[in-house]
C-alpha cells in the first residue's frame, strides 16, 4: 500500500519500536491522523492467554462518542411494555425473527428475555457472525430489560479477545479531546484486566496500543497505564 507525502513526514514524527506514556501516545495519534473525516481512536490490547482461556465482558466509557444504538428487545408480550418504557427501538418476538430471516438487520444491539432464546437461537448463524446474538455473558439475555436497555443506551459495548488474545475496541475519535479519550483507554484496561483468568500465569497483559483508523499503531507503555 503506497501513502503520500503527508502521511510520510507525519511518520517521521514517531518511532514505531518505542512505548510512549498514555498522554504522548495520544498526541502522536492525532498527529498520525491524515483522514479528511473524523478518524476513530482504537485500543488494541495483547493478552498472555492459553488456548482454553477466553476474556469477554462489557464496558461503559465514561465519554462517549458515537450516535444512540439502535436496540432490539426479543421478548414476549408482558414485556413488552417494559421494553418500550425503557427506550428500545425495536420490540417483538416471532414477528421480528422472521424479519430477520428475510434478511433485516436494521438495529446495532439485541436483548433477549431467557423464554426467547429457544427461538432466537434459530437466528445463530444470522447473527453470531455479525456479533449480534444476545448472551448472558454481556448482560444481554435477561429478564431485567429495563437495566438492561438502560446500559446499552449509556453506551455500555462488548469487548472480547480474538483468536490471538488480543482486545480491540474503539474508545473515542480523533477530535475528542485528549484527556477524555485517555479516561476512555484507562476504563477499558481496568476492566480487561479485571476479567483476567484465575488460571492465567504470568504478566497478562503484553502490549498495549492505540492507533486512529488509518493511521499508525503506536505503542503505549505498560507500566504508565498500572
């Protein structure tokens, strides 16, 4: 992938092979930002973990940054009530399985009651791929909707490891001011860490860094975020 000039001299500014404290490192992101829209920050976070081992949970930063969710609420019909007070968008049970099946994925989260989830887990493969499926892991399988819409419109979002152990999860954009984005960063690391295995041996986590969506990975050091 070829990059222009000034993408070139904004990369000079920077050492790819050092760690910077928090603050500096958002600096240099910002700098490395060349988009003509507003670039979103994101964390990246390497963790020491065993194929058996898995880290996922939910989070709300304490600044945020994106549009209201647009939140589905699969639950029958004494709930539905509960679900339209609370705020979500879309409320149904039979009627919006289908409409998924045809090919609708118009909403950015799911909820489910746990009486609903024989059927909605007919929707697997639909939404298991697209990070979609409710799961009583994130707090999204429940009968306490209420609670449970209410999070989601704070902002609360999931974070997972992947297949290599590492955490990806966007935690502002580029034009946030920079304090509020390192308070975002230091959130999602508590919590990450939080959710370590009590198997888990050694230092958990290995690297941590932050780059804006078409700019360059900057490391940031370990020991500045503990």
């Amino acid at each position: 992938m070829r990059h222009g000039k000034k993408y070139l001299d904004k990369r000079k500014k920077y050492d790819p092979t050092v760690s910077y404290g928090l603050q500096e490192a958002l600096d240099l992101v910002k700098t490395l930002a060349t988009a003509r829209f507003d670039e979103t920050v994101d964390l990246s976070v390497k963790l020491n973990l065993k194929k058996s081992q898995s880290v996922r949970d939910t989070v709300v930063l304490p600044y945020q940054f994106r549009g209201e969710k647009r939140i589905l609420v699969f639950c029958k019909a004494e709930k539905e009530k509960e679900a339209q007070e609370a705020g979500a968008t879309y409320i149904g049970a039979e009627d919006l399985i289908e409409k998924i099946k045809g090919g609708w994925l118009d909403f950015d989260v799911a909820v489910a009651t746990p009486d609903m989830m024989k059927d909605v887990g007919k929707l697997g493969m639909v939404l298991g791929r697209r990070g979609l499926m409710p799961n009583p892991k994130t707090g999204t399988v429940t009968f306490d909707i209420k609670g449970a819409v209410a999070e989601l419109r704070k902002g609360r979002t999931e974070f997972r490891a992947d297949k290599t152990g590492v955490v990806h999860l966007a935690v502002g954009k580029v034009s946030m001011e920079k304090d509020k984005v390192a308070e975002n960063i230091k959130t999602a690391v508590a919590e990450i860490k939080r959710k370590r295995p009590v198997d888990a041996k050694g230092e958990f986590i290995r690297t941590i860094s932050v780059a804006s969506t078409m700019g360059s990975g900057v490391w940031v050091s370990i020991k500045d975020e503990e």
